[in-house]
C-alpha cells in the first residue's frame, strides 16, 4: 500500500480535474469584458454575490463559492 504521502504527492501532480469555472467565464468575454471582471475580482470592497449577480445578468452563471475560490488563489488556476 502506498504512503499517505506519497498519495498526496501523486494528487499534487496530477493537476486540476476540472477548470476553473471564473477562467471559463472569462473566456466567453470579450477583452473590455475581461479586464472588468479582472478589476471587480481585485476590488476587495465588491461583493462576491455582486459579482455572480452581474454575470447571471449576462448569462454567465456562477456561484459565490466559485468567485471567493478564485480570489483567494484557491482554484485550479493557481499552480500547485
């Protein structure tokens, strides 16, 4: 049986199982479109649910659990 940590170690190289659903949101925008969403992402005094209110008002669902993810550098685009 493998160690538990090698177990992680073979998890960490394994890279994301799914995209980032904020990446493929973002890939549906424009580049004006982008680089706003890019700015409320950084703009610590926008609410997340503000955010995803924004996007479903555009087509673009998302949940808030998504957005705080992709804030906190938590999500599959951030490198392991």
């Amino acid at each position: 049986m493998t160690s538990l940590l090698d177990s992680i170690k073979a998890e960490n190289y394994l890279g994301p199982t799914t995209g980032c659903n904020i990446a493929y949101v973002l890939s549906c925008m424009n580049k004006a479109d982008q680089a706003d969403l890019h700015a409320a992402l950084a703009d610590p005094t926008i609410q997340h649910t503000a955010i995803v209110r924004a996007l479903k008002n555009r087509n673009l669902p998302i949940k808030p659990t998504a957005v705080a993810r992709h804030r906190k550098k938590e999500c599959c685009c951030e490198p392991r």
